[in-house]
C-alpha cells in the first residue's frame, strides 16, 4: 500500500508493509469514541486526568505518541485543523490538504511543532463525523495527532505514516 504524507513543501510516499520489521500488529481503539488505529504491540496508554475524552497512547519507546478525541464545532474541518495547528505553534506555510483516512473524507497538515514543551513533528488529522446531536448547527470532528520528538521524526517517520494509514472508524 502506498501512503503520501504531506511535508513542507510537498510530500513524501511511504509504501506501507503490512507489518513493521515482521512485528505483529494491534489494534488500539479509543474507549468512548468509534475510531481506532494499528500500531505494533506493546503500546501503552499515557494518562491524560485532564480530559477523560482523550485517549492518547505512546511505543515502548516512549517517542511516537498517538492522540485521539473529537471535537464539535460550527467552523469547516479545514478552518478548525488550520486553527488548531496555530493554537500548537506549528510552522504550516500551507493550508490543511484534503484527503482520505479508513475511508473517509480528511484533512491533513503535518509540520513542525511543540508538544509538551518538546520540539516535534506533528501530525494533525480532521475527520468529519456528521452532525452534533447535542448541538445540531455543528459538526462532529475527530481528531488524529501523532507526533515525536523533531530529532527522532527521520527515524519514525514511516512507522507515523504506517499509523496514519491504519486509522479507521469502527462501529
């Protein structure tokens, strides 16, 4: 399978294998929301007290983080993603770039930035998931955020791609 992931000035295409290095592969689902992603085993859940709605897990490694929750807003996906890589101090030349995760319409940035007061790579992901009940003039937004060290993003770079890929909406 081949993936493009957007860097600064265009992007790079990743050709996905089905597994990393022959490392069996698991499913990592968000426990409230209906969106999942595949990472090799052995991940570990980071506790996020803050917000119970987050679900965010990290490699063994500790370097690769995977961040997930969902948001409800009356802005276009687009305009919420370009806003909230802004909010995160992301250096994006380019506005967000439309494409498809698990089969779904998406938008995608992926630049510098900071995360817990780290110099990352930062990948950002909006999907679109039909209207709020709760409050029916906004749209439903999942969120995907992987990020790792800035100084670590050559080497994982691939295995972020790989995860990209994997996500999917689960029922």
């Amino acid at each position: 399978m081949r993936y493009m992931l957007p860097v600064l000035g265009g992007f790079v295409t990743l050709v996905l294998p089905s597994t990393s290095l022959g490392q069996q592969k698991q499913t990592y689902t968000h426990p409230s929301l209906d969106i999942a992603f595949e990472a090799t085993a052995n991940w570990r859940q980071v506790p996020r007290p803050e917000d119970k709605l987050i679900y965010e897990v990290a490699d063994p490694d500790g370097a690769v983080h995977v961040v997930l929750w969902a948001t409800s807003t009356e802005q276009s996906a687009s305009g919420y993603l370009w806003k909230m890589a802004d909010m995160r101090g992301m250096t994006v030349p380019e506005r967000p770039t439309p494409t498809t995760i698990g089969g779904s319409d998406a938008w995608i940035l992926s630049a510098p930035g900071s995360e817990r007061n780290v110099r990352s790579r930062v990948v950002l992901a909006v999907i679109p998931h039909g209207k709020s009940m709760e409050w029916p003039r906004e749209d439903v937004l999942y969120i995907v955020m992987i990020w790792c060290p800035e100084e670590d993003y050559e080497r994982h770079q691939q295995v972020m791609g790989e995860i990209l890929g994997s996500v999917q909406l689960v029922e």
